[in-house]
C-alpha cells in the first residue's frame, strides 16, 4: 500500500498535503483506511521532518515501464511463500517491485481480477490457501523460477 501512496502522490510534501477525500483515489484505499492513513501521516510529521532536514530523498523514483508495457502489461500478479531459484533472495517488497517493473500490478489476494499466482511450494506439499482459490478462479499458477523466466529482463 505505502508503494501505491508513494507512486500515486510522487512526493512526501503531497502525502502530507492529502485529506481523507484524496487518500481513497489511491486504488486500495477505502473510506475506512483513509482517515487513519492521514492521521498516522500527522502524527509522524516531527520523523519525516527530521529526514528532511537531513536530507533524506522523499521523491518516488519513476519506472521506465508503464502501464500496459513488459510482460506483465495489464496483469495483476499475486506472491505468496518464499521464493526459491532466481528469486530467492528477495522478500515481498522486492517481489512487488520486480512485478511493477515488469509492467503489472501487485495484489495481495486471489480475486477475479489476478491473472497469475506466483507460488512456492509449500512445507508438507499441500497447497496454499491462495493456491486453493487460484484453482477455483482459474487463475495460472507459476513457480517462482516460471516467473523468473517470464520477467528476467526485469530482474535487477
């Protein structure tokens, strides 16, 4: 979510300037979550400044990939268990990044609108809840070095 605010805002400064009203065109962000977004921003202005004046950047970098471009162009992606091969080393943060570099969106639950499951195989060989949802929804489950493949000119 904080990847969504930071890529929809551009800059803290508008983070900081953003009401309840403009928090929830953040895609994710509903009437109920707004409010406390914009509270705990508030409540963290002495931090943030003290980065500022420190000199911290505060300015979301822009992706050379945009919407609609890379092999996940129009795809929303999903990530669940750890990762293994080519991915291995990174964690949910940088798995979501890599998906956004690749063109797609990152979800955080299998819904009707998920186009791939990114999944490990799981402790014990049963399949994960999402994957269980995936099967249901049709949704293409990859394993994590499927999905290495699909966007390794992505990977940093």
């Amino acid at each position: 979510m904080s990847r969504r605010i930071a890529a929809y805002f551009g800059t803290m400064d508008a983070i900081r300037q953003a009401d309840a009203a403009l928090m929830q065109e953040v895609e994710g962000i509903g009437g109920e979550k707004a409010p406390v977004i914009v509270e705990q921003v508030a409540a963290l202005v002495p931090v943030i400044d003290k980065l500022a004046a420190a000199g911290v950047n505060m300015t979301e970098p822009r992706e050379p990939v945009t919407a609609g471009e890379g092999p996940l162009a129009d795809a929303t992606v999903v990530v669940t268990g750890k990762m293994s091969g080519p991915l291995a080393s990174l964690g949910r943060s940088e798995m979501n990044a890599l998906i956004e570099r690749a063109g797609g969106k990152a979800g955080s639950s299998v819904n009707s609108r998920t186009t791939y499951l990114v999944s490990a195989p799981s402790a014990g060989g049963k399949p994960s809840s999402k994957a269980l949802k995936a099967a249901e929804l049709g949704v293409t489950v990859l394993t994590p070095e499927a999905f290495a493949d699909l966007v390794a000119d992505h990977l940093a």
